[in-house]
C-alpha cells in the first residue's frame, strides 16, 4: 500500500493496448487518496514483481508482454525478484512512462509527470495504455 493512511479503499489497476486488442483489471488496496503518478506506477510494478497481479498482466509494463503464456505464470521464477531487481524494474517503468513508452490515465485522465499529484476514490481505475511504436518510428 501506498502513502499515509486515509482510510482503506480499492484502486482499479487496468491494462490495455492501442489499438485496444485486450484490457486485464486487477484490484489493489491502497490507504491515501492523494499519490503522485511515480507512486502509482511504483506500486504497479511491485505488484507485478510480487505476484499480486493476474498471469495476462504480468509483464506488460515491464516490456516482457511477448513473452508466452507458460512464461508469463512463470514470471516471478524467470527473475530473481530481489529488493534491488524489484529497483530496477521501477527505475527502466518510469524511463518507459517518460519516453512514451506507456500513458497512464487516472479516472480517464492522463497524468504527464512523474510528480503529478492525482487524486484517488474507492474504485478509482488507474489505466497503464500500452503504446505501440509505428513501423519505422
């Protein structure tokens, strides 16, 4: 969980492409209503890391969404999930959200910065765009 203590409520973490072939949702408690787009994608990707998160979501923001089925349920025994690889995998996430790589969407708006406050409710969907680069581009 993320942030000081409001009160205990449920965030809509979602996955989807462009063009929108497949949208995956998982639901993460979180205990602030107030976090910064750098904490959400942080929290995103421990999740990930720490399998909390469905077997067709895993690895998608990390980059290893081509990875097969069998690979993706098998994702934490691919990788030494280690504090420090845990670190790492947030670190290239927010490189990715800054060189375009993903758009992340707060109750359908974009957040742009890393440092960008936004603001959370108990069913709050925070939506993780995968953008796919152009051929050529």
């Amino acid at each position: 969980m993320v942030g000081t203590a409001d009160k205990d409520f449920r965030i809509v973490f979602r996955d989807a492409d462009l063009p929108q072939t497949g949208v995956v949702d998982a639901v993460l408690p979180f205990s602030s209503s107030i976090v910064t787009a750098r904490e959400l994608i942080a929290e995103r990707v421990r999740a990930e890391c720490d399998n909390r998160l469905p077997a067709k979501m895993a690895s998608r923001l990390l980059g290893l969404d081509a990875l097969s089925e069998a690979e993706q349920a098998n994702f934490q025994a691919l990788l030494d999930i280690s504090d420090e690889t845990v670190t790492l995998q947030i670190q290239r996430a927010f490189e990715s959200f800054e060189t375009n790589g993903f758009l992340l969407l707060v109750d359908e708006t974009q957040v742009e910065d890393l440092e960008e406050e936004v603001h959370l409710n108990s069913g709050s969907v925070v939506t993780f765009v995968q953008l796919t680069p152009l051929v050529g581009g």
